[in-house]
C-alpha cells in the first residue's frame, strides 16, 4: 500500500473506520469520508496516530455532486485514487414488507444501493484516467445471500451492490481496474449495537447462533477489504468475499 491513495466512505465509524486505520498502518494515504464529522475527525486522528497521512471529507453519498467533488479533491489533495472502499450504509429498524413505506424504501435504495452506484461512477472515471487503474470494493451484506428478516429493502440493496459489482468487473476486465464486493456477517460496530439494545433478547439468541458464540469484529471486515485493494489480490474480480466466521455455511 506504500505510496497508494485509499478513500473509504462510512469511513467515520465501525468496518470503516477500521479500514481507514488498516489502509494507514500499510502505508496507504487516506481519504475518509462521512457525514458525521466527529467519527470523522476521530477517525483521522486514529490513522495519524498510525503514523499515517488522513484527510476527513464530510459528504453526503447520496449527492452525485458532493461524490464527485470528493473524488476531484482526494486527486488534488493526494495526487491519484488507487484504492476505494465504497461502504457507508444504514438499516432501519425491522419491520414486514406489506408494512413497508415508500419513504422508507427510497431512503435505503439512495445511501445502500444508489450512493455505491454514484461513488463507483466518478472513481472509475478517475481510475480509467490514471496510469495504474485501480482496486474497488464495495460492502455488500450477508444479507444480500440470505434474506435478513426485516430488512426486505436493504436485502434487495445489498444483491443490487453485488450486481453492480459483478457488471463493473466484467466491463473493467483487462483495463487495469478490479471491482470485488465484502459480505460482512454480523459484525460488533454501532449499526449492530442499536439493534442489540432495541430487542436484546432476540440479539442475544443470534449471537448464541454465530460460529464461536461471537459477533464479527470491524478489523475482521477491514483486512479483507484491504486485502481486496491490494497487489496481492491482483487476480481477483467480481468477487464476492463473505467474511462471516462460516455462519452462512453452517
Ligand atoms: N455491522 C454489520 O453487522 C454489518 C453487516 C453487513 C453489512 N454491513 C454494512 O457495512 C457497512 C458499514 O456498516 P457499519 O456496521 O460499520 O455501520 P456504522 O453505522 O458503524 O458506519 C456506517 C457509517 O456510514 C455513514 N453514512 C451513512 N449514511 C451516509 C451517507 N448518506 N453519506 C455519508 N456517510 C454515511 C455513517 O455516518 C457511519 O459513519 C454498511 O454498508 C453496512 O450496511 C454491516
């Protein structure tokens, strides 16, 4: 990652904010962005306390504008973008699909579905200009293989992450840039820890279902990602990388 330029969205908390950290402790320069600028400014003080160099960039992801002024700014500040981790997401509380709003719907779709689109875009633009192309990856969800219950919205986000992800790898094949996708299972970062407190009893039941008893840790979700952006991933696209300690398997 020595002399690489790495962007993270949702990079002001959890998966990642661990991967701001992860991209800096490998020599990487990072671009965090976020719409919550305090996770973002800790987040920067975490990759400077790496030793790392950071910038916080408050963006909305769902803004084509905002996306794209802050590919042009991670250029100008840094001077390429070689790697993007495009993973700033939400959920809702659950709830039945007949119950389902159309407010409801349109806000998951715009900052799970359409805000992966928007950042892909305006990266791949700048990679198909650059030299040395570039690694994508973007977070999907365990979610997007096995139906989460109440969540019909994000689970229909999340497989359109992997969609976009397979078409951008078989369209980017042989131009020097790669597009890969993370699967994160249940992972221990704030989404999780709001729906724990909302229903314990019910968290507690699946966390007795996850292999070893455990929820994922951010650090887990990041290496893999990291792993993706890197040369020694070199010949892997389009794929999906689940990163779940086997819970899918069982
Ligand atoms: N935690 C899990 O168990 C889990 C499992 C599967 C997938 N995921 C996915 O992993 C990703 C990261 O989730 P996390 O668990 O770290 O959650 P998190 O809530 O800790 O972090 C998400 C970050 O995204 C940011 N964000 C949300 N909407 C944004 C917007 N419109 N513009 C800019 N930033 C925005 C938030 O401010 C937050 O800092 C999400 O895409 C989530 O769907 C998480």
């Amino acid at each position: 990652m020595k002399g690489k330029v790495a962007l993270v969205t949702g990079g002001g908390s959890g998966i990642g904010q661990a991967a701001a950290v992860l991209f800096a402790r490998k020599g990487a320069k990072v671009a965090v962005a976020d719409r919550n600028a305090e996770g973002g400014a800790e987040t920067i003080a975490m990759v400077e306390a790496e030793g790392g160099e950071g910038r916080f960039f408050a963006v909305d992801v769902t803004d084509e504008n905002q996306v794209a002024g802050l590919v042009a700014s991670t250029v100008s500040e840094f001077g390429s973008l070689d790697c993007a981790f495009n993973n700033a997401g939400i959920t809702h509380p659950s709830r039945l699909f007949h119950e389902l709003t159309l407010d409801q719907w349109d806000e998951m779709i715009a900052v799970n579905l359409t805000s992966v689109f928007l950042c892909m875009k305006h990266e791949i633009i700048q990679m198909l200009a650059q030299d040395d192309g570039g690694a994508i990856v973007n977070t999907s969800s365990g979610a997007a293989i096995i139906p989460a219950p109440g969540q019909p919205h994000y689970t229909a986000a999340k497989r359109g992450v992997l969609g976009l992800t397979t078409y951008a790898a078989d369209e980017l094949n042989g131009k020097g840039i790669r597009v890969n996708a993370v699967c994160p299972g249940m992972i221990d970062t704030p989404m999780v820890a709001s729906w724990r407190e909302s229903s314990p009893e019910m968290a507690e039941a699946v966390v007795q279902m996850m292999p070893g008893g455990r929820l994922g840790l951010p650090e887990e979700v990041a290496a893999a990602a990291v792993w993706l952006c890197s040369d020694e991933a070199r010949w892997v696209s389009g794929d999906t990388m689940v990163v779940d300690g086997g819970m899918l398997n069982r």
